[in-house]
C-alpha cells in the first residue's frame, strides 16, 4: 500500500498536481500572516477566501460565538434526533424560513454541519431508484458525490446546455426527477440559467435542486441569494446554502417545502448519523444574518460589486498580451469569483508563485478540480478589500505576467 501511495504522490508531483496547504497564523482577513512551504511566517494579501462579505472576522460575529458559547456550552453533545437539536439551531431555521420564505410556499429549513454533509443528505435522500438526476457537468463535487451515492438514475448535462437537457428530460421513464445545478459555479464564477432551468422543471414535472453556495449573502434582495436575485417562487425549488462562505461563520441549509423537510429529517443519513454542529455556531450565524440583511450588508454588497468591476475594468490593460497571444482567458463572470483561466496547470502555478513573490496569495486550481487543461488562477474578492488592493493585485498581475511572455 505504502509502496502505491508513494508511486501515486510521485505521479502528482510530476504532473504540477500535489497540493500542498499552508497554515494560516492569522484571522481571515484580506492580510492574512501564513506559513508558507518553508515554514517562515509572512504577511499576504489574499484573494482566496470566499468570505465574500468580509464577516468572518466582524468582532460582532465574534462576540455572538462567545456569547453562545457561554449560554450553550462548546459542544451539543449529541446528534439532532438523540438531544443535540439546541434552541440556538430552532431559531436560526426559523431565521432561515423567514429570510428565504419568498422561494416559494411553505419554506421551512434545516441546517447541517456542513455543505458537503447538505448535499449528500439532499441527494441521497430525495434519489432513490424512481427517480433520475440530472446535473451540470461543473457541479460542486459534493454534488457529484451525492448523486453517485443515491439509488437513482444519474445524467450529466453539459454546462448550461437546457436544450441537451430537455431532449434528456423528455425520454426520462422515472416518475420523479431532480435537476441539481449550483447557482453561481464555484470555480468559474457564472450563474446557471435558472429562470429557464425553472420553466422547464415545471414543463416535465421535475424539481430544482439550486446549490446556493456561493451566492447566499451576496445576490439579491439583502442577500437571499440566487433564487431572489432571479426573482424565482416555485414550490418545486430546494436551495442549499452554506454559511461559512459570506455568512463568515459555519454549516449549511436546506430551505424547501415543509413536507421535503421533513422527510430528510427522517431519512438523510448525513442528517441523522452525526453530532449537532456546536449551538454557538448557530448562534453566531443569526448575528451574521441580521448584518447580511441590514444596511451593513448592502454596503458591503455595493463595494464588492466595485471591486469587482474595477478589477475586470484593469485586467485587459495589465494582461492584454497574454489575453491575445496564449489565449488566456478572465472568465464571464460578474460574482466575486473573477477565475483567470490559463490552461497549464504548470502555468498557474508559475503565476501563483509569481504572485506570491510579490507578497499575493492567489491560489492556482488545477485538475481534477477543474477539466483537463482548464488550470486556473481562482481570483476571490471581499468586501474587506479595499480598492488599493485591487491596484496591487493588478500591478502584480502585470509584473508577473510579463515573466510569463
Ligand atoms: C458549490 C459548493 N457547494 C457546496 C460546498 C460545500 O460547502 P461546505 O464548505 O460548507 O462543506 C462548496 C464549497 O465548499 C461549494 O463551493
């Protein structure tokens, strides 16, 4: 076994595909102290997080986990069914309910430790074997993994292609049927086409998972996420959310119809089968939704739009060669996740060390995690950038860049 792993590992490095992780000293924050491969401490500025608002290290949220920890105690104790389900986590659902009750009738929501634990719960729970999936070839693998795990049939569509879609849909011979889509694509940043993915569950009787995690906080009305930002109200709909992406805290969502909850209470194993998350988690998170909702967020929303715009504005100037000569590519993408799509895996790790030399921490995403030959750099905004910091990231994009030509 040893003797395989070793051979396995070798492979990787070969490749430019071993990962390595870094240690993080600091709070994340935009200046993070990080202990690099050769142990030394050193400040970067980083464009990696999907704090997307700013709010993992709000002393408000700070003080609410403090706060729960003192009235709840550091952990539940026990899974949700046994005596883990603490008054903390009933309020945030029923915070959640509320805050995602325009998605359609009777929404109610339960909360999980985890995204991946949400979505291995929604899938395998709601996909049995009368059922069909069907989802998007850049779904989030915690999808992937779901759908592979339940009893259901499972289809993959090409990225956004409803017409494939359809023509699949129309010759499914299950009685139920569960398009799963993430909202905003993690590691390109686009939405899915919702509104139209919507219409044609309703034409076939299927329903719509949406993974909202990266899009919960950030789009629409005080941050509802996608489903608001299209202005979407079905029954049909069930949304995931997580809450340590702009929440700034911990765990995830499920928002859907009543009825669909209460069946994965009674029947999703990644549910059932694990310790509560700590009540002090879910506390701190209702603090972190009432910042989202109120004008904090809003505010904070605008300037992550600015930075945003400012950096897709700079990035033809500073990279124009590259953009037209190696066919290098800032993907269409108007969230917080701006991916610079170089293609060689041995490229984005060029340009993420280049980046780093320079004091940025910008993180190079290859395969498997992305297709083959779609290496990137994975560029992320906060709200607690400022706009100087987009400057430097883009003066650093050019410096290194022009190494790279
Ligand atoms: C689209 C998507 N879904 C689900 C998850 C899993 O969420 P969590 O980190 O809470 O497990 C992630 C990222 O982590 C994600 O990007």
């Amino acid at each position: 076994m040893l003797k395989h792993l070793e051979q396995q590992l070798a492979e990787r490095e070969a490749q430019s595909l071993r990962r390595h992780r870094r240690i993080a000293e600091t709070a994340c924050a935009p200046r993070q102290t990080v202990s690099a491969h050769d142990g030394l401490p050193r400040e970067l500025l980083a464009f990696c997080s999907n704090d997307y608002l700013g709010l993992a290290n709000h002393p408000l949220l700070i003080e609410a986990l403090a706060e729960g920890a003192q009235r709840y105690g550091a952990g539940s104790g026990a899974s949700h069914l046994i005596s883990g389900h603490s008054r903390a986590h009933a309020l945030l659902e029923d915070d959640l309910a509320e805050m995602l009750s325009s998605q359609g009738p009777e929404v109610r929501a339960l909360t999980f430790c985890t995204g991946y634990m949400a979505n291995m719960a929604l899938l395998t729970a709601l996909g049995d074997a009368q059922t069909t999936i069907y989802t998007d070839l850049l779904n989030h693998a915690s999808l992937i993994d779901g759908a592979r795990l339940a009893k259901a049939a499972v289809y993959t569509y090409p990225h956004n292609d409803l017409a494939g879609l359809d023509r699949r849909i129309s010759a499914c011979s299950t009685p139920r049927k569960l398009i799963v889509t993430d909202g905003v694509f993690s590691m390109d940043g686009d939405l899915a086409r919702l509104p139209e993915l919507l219409t044609l569950a309703e034409r076939h009787d299927a329903w719509l998972v949406v993974d909202d995690a990266h899009g919960f906080g950030v789009l629409g009305e005080q941050g509802r996420g996608v489903l608001s930002h299209f202005g979407l109200r079905s029954e049909r709909l069930i949304c995931m959310g997580t809450l340590g992406k702009a929440a700034g805290v911990a765990g995830a969502f499920v928002a859907a119809h009543r009825t669909v909850i209460d069946w994965l209470v009674q029947s999703a194993r990644p549910y059932i089968y694990t310790t509560a998350s700590p009540p002090a988690v879910a506390h701190a998170v209702r603090a972190s939704l009432q910042l989202i909702r109120r004008d904090e967020g809003e505010q904070r929303r605008r300037h992550l739009a600015a930075l945003v715009a400012a950096f897709r504005r700079g990035v033809p100037e500073v990279l124009g060669d590259l953009l037209r000569d190696r066919g290098w590519q800032l993907a269409a993408s108007q969230t917080a996740i701006q991916p610079l799509i170089v293609g060689r895996s041995e490229d984005a790790l060029a340009m993420s060390a280049a980046l780093e030399s320079q004091g940025l921490w910008v993180p190079a995403i290859r395969p498997p995690t992305v297709p083959s030959g779609g290496a990137r750099l994975r560029i992320t905004f906060s709200a607690a950038h400022g706009v100087g910091d987009v400057e430097r990231l883009l003066s650093a994009l050019a410096l290194a860049g022009k190494d790279m030509a």
